[in-house]
C-alpha cells in the first residue's frame, strides 16, 4: 500500500485524460484506488502506462481490478484491442444512463 499523499500527487498526472473527475471528491476516489498499489514504483508505472496508453482517464473500479492481481495472461503485443497495453476502451452507462467512455481489461492473453 502506499501513502494516500503519493497517490494523490500520481493521480493528478491523469487530469489531461478525458472523463479526469471534475470535483475534488472524484479525484479522491481515484487516490484511494491507487493506494492498493504495493509500491510507489508500482503505482507511477500504472499511472504512466495509463497517460501514455489511454484516452479515457480509468474509473476507481479500473484502478481496483489492476492492483487486484496480475492478468492471468500478458497482453498481445499485436491485439486490435488493446495494441498490446493490456487494456481496451469500452462504452458504458454511468449511473444516470448516460454513455461514457472507460477502459476495461483486455482479454488478449486468454482467448
């Protein structure tokens, strides 16, 4: 786990993405899915891979599922989908029925 102050200063680095929360509240949700992180180092590579890789800034629950665990299969260097990251952007309804755009395991490896 790391501190709550690193993943805040990580999460900030997301706010170029599209769908960054727009109140403070949001944002902290995104920190404190971070902190399941085992290491700092952990932590800045998930959040770089996510600058360099996505589009859509990734939703708590994203943040959860990748510190959950490892994939159980590496990402396809050539998968379509993901273009090698591990992870594929996906439209989804928010809690309001709106579409939205997020970013959700690929599953490259295990097909």
């Amino acid at each position: 786990m790391i501190s709550p102050e690193y993943a805040r200063s990580q999460i900030e680095r997301l706010s170029g993405l599209k769908k960054y929360p727009k109140k403070t509240v949001a944002a902290l949700e995104l920190a404190k899915a971070l902190e399941a992180a085992a290491t700092e180092a952990a932590a800045e590579q998930y959040i770089t891979d996510c600058v360099g890789n996505q589009r859509v800034c990734p939703t708590p629950a994203d943040i959860r599922a990748y510190f959950r665990g490892p994939m159980t299969s590496p990402a396809v260097a050539d998968c379509p989908r993901c273009h090698g990251t591990g992870w594929r952007s996906v439209t989804r309804k928010d809690a309001h029925g709106n579409l939205v755009d997020a970013s959700a395991p690929c599953r490259c490896g295990t097909e």
